[in-house]
C-alpha cells in the first residue's frame, strides 16, 4: 500500500476511521520526527501487529521550555517519510503548529502526581505539553494501540495512566529501548554531543550496567545502587548528573529496596545536552527465567 501522507487533522482522522470501518486494526506511533531506529522499531511492532500503520512526526512546541532545543530540534520530514515507509507505515500525519495550536488554544491536559517528579522537577511544563499533545494526536488518529519507548520511561507511565484516567478506547503499548551498539540509547539528542562528549556519554550505560550487575549479584539496597550509579556517572568529566534514582514502575516513588518493581532513571547534561536513560530490574528477573515470547531485553548486560 503506498503512503499516504496528510497535513490534516480531519484526513487523517477519515483514513484511519476508513479502515477501522473495514474490520482493519490500526496502530500508532506518535512522534516528533529525526527518526531512528527506536521510532523504527515502534513503527515496524505496530505493522506486524495491526493491519495499518500511522506515524505522526510533529516537533510539539508546548512540550519545550523556553531555554530549550524547540528552534534547533532536527527536522527532516522526507526523509522521515521515506524511513517510516520502508518501517511499514500506510499513514503519515505532519499536522502544522497552526493546525495544532489555532489562534486562542488554551485547553491542556494536566497529570496530577506523577508529573512534577524527575524529569518533570527539571521540566515543569514538560508533561503538560506531552499529554496535551498525544491526547490531540489520538483524536487524530485514532487507533486501536499506541506505541511508545521505554527510552522514555517517565512519558510512557504518564501516557498509560492518562488514558486510564480519561477512558481512553486505545492500547498503550510501550517497547524496550534501542541502543547504538556500544550501549547508549538512541535519541534524536545524541546528534548535538561533541565527539569527546559522545564518548563520555556512555557513562549512563555504564552506571545502569553497575546497578544491573549489583542487583543481579543479589544487592537489593537502592542507596547501594544508587551511589554505584552516581559513582559511574562521575567517571566522566564532562557529565552534569541531574538526577539518579530508583523508583517504582507505577508510582514513581522512590524505592528503598530494589525488586523487579524498580527501574533505575538517570538524566545528565552534557554541556546543552540533556539525556536520559533508565533500566527496568524487571530484565534481570527475566534473564534468570526467560519468558519464550518476550522481546529482546534491551538493558544494561553485555
Ligand atoms: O516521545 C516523543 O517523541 C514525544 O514526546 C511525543 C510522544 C511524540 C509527543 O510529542
């Protein structure tokens, strides 16, 4: 089927009613565009479990803060169309901020809770832009399942719970992460590291390995971990932790004991760079007892 491509909220929203009035399932991956093989292998879950696929790619500006990278974020939607396509998508939709956010917007969608933690301590308006987006991209497109990263481990709990909260008709699907091949997840970001910065970010792998290799060693103390990770993180010069925890999977509290409730989250700045990686200990758990049908751990062993 070829791809069909539409700036328009009301299109998109035709197409993929179109289909599910066929009997035809419909996933979704949401999101802003630099595609890489994480957004990839949203893309090609979602063709191999429904029927059709549709893809938005839209740099939502409620979701930056002022000082942040909104003007220089990577846009290349060509060739993210070509890549989503080849990655099985039927559909995508590129609406444009004045479609998004019309002369007068001024109705968000606000999380109570779970939103002012972590990243969003460092982003306060961060998650109300997310969810106020994804919430206007699944009236877009609306599908039977939505896919997002566990790369992004906070927005996945937030997502899942405000379509809980909110009666959402949608499967919120949520994959492991994708990393380059020594060990840092993908991310549009990784483009602005220096090459000297690009080497030391791998500090973030590493201090997730060290908790992983502690846990698996049978340490289940969180302040243990949670200094081994600082330590590892310290390695590198130019690394600026801005947080180090370990948390509960749905509540995001920190935890004292580690179990495979528990995800290890880091964000550090390297110079203007921010990012952020985590490590469910659910993985650990896993690879003593390997489910046949689960997918490909994708943490910190190796
Ligand atoms: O994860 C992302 O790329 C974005 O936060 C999302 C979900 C597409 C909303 O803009």
């Amino acid at each position: 089927m070829a791809l069909k491509r539409t700036p328009d909220p009301q299109e998109a929203r035709a197409v993929v009613q179109g289909w599910r009035a066929q009997g035809l399932s419909v996933g979704f991956a949401p999101t802003m565009g630099a595609l890489h093989e994480g957004h990839l292998s949203l893309v090609r879950a979602s063709a191999e479990e429904c029927d059709r696929t549709a893809v938005s790619i839209y740099v939502n500006p409620t979701q930056f803060a002022p000082n942040e990278d909104l003007q220089s974020y990577p846009r290349q939607l060509e060739a993210d169309c070509r890549l989503a396509e080849r990655a099985g998508a039927d559909l995508v939709f590129h609406p444009s901020d004045e479609l998004m956010y019309p002369e007068g917007f001024s109705t968000y969608v606000i999380q109570e809770g779970l939103t002012q933690t972590l990243e969003g301590a460092s982003r306060p308006t961060h998650f109300r832009g997310v969810l106020t987006i994804v919430c206007k991209l699944l009236h877009c497109v609306p599908a039977d399942r939505a896919y997002f990263g566990h790369k992004d481990f906070q927005q996945s709990v937030i997502v899942r719970r405000m379509a809980r909260d909110l009666n959402m008709p949608i499967e919120i699907r949520v994959l492991p992460t994708v990393r380059e091949k020594d060990g840092l997840a993908m991310s549009s970001r990784n483009k602005y590291l220096s090459p000297e910065e690009r080497r030391q970010a791998l500090c973030l792998y590493e201090a997730l390995r060290k908790a992983d290799s502690l846990y698996r060693g049978g340490q289940t103390d969180a302040e243990t971990l949670r200094r081994a990770m600082a330590a590892a993180l310290g390695a590198a010069p130019l690394a600026e932790p801005d947080y180090v925890e370990i948390v509960d999977k749905e509540t995001l509290a920190p935890v004292q004991v580690v179990s495979a409730r528990a995800v290890a989250v880091l964000a550090v700045r390297f110079g203007e760079t921010r990012l952020i990686d985590n490590y469910p200990f659910s993985e650990a758990a896993e690879r003593r007892h390997p489910p046949s049908s689960a997918p490909r751990a994708s943490g910190p062993v190796g």
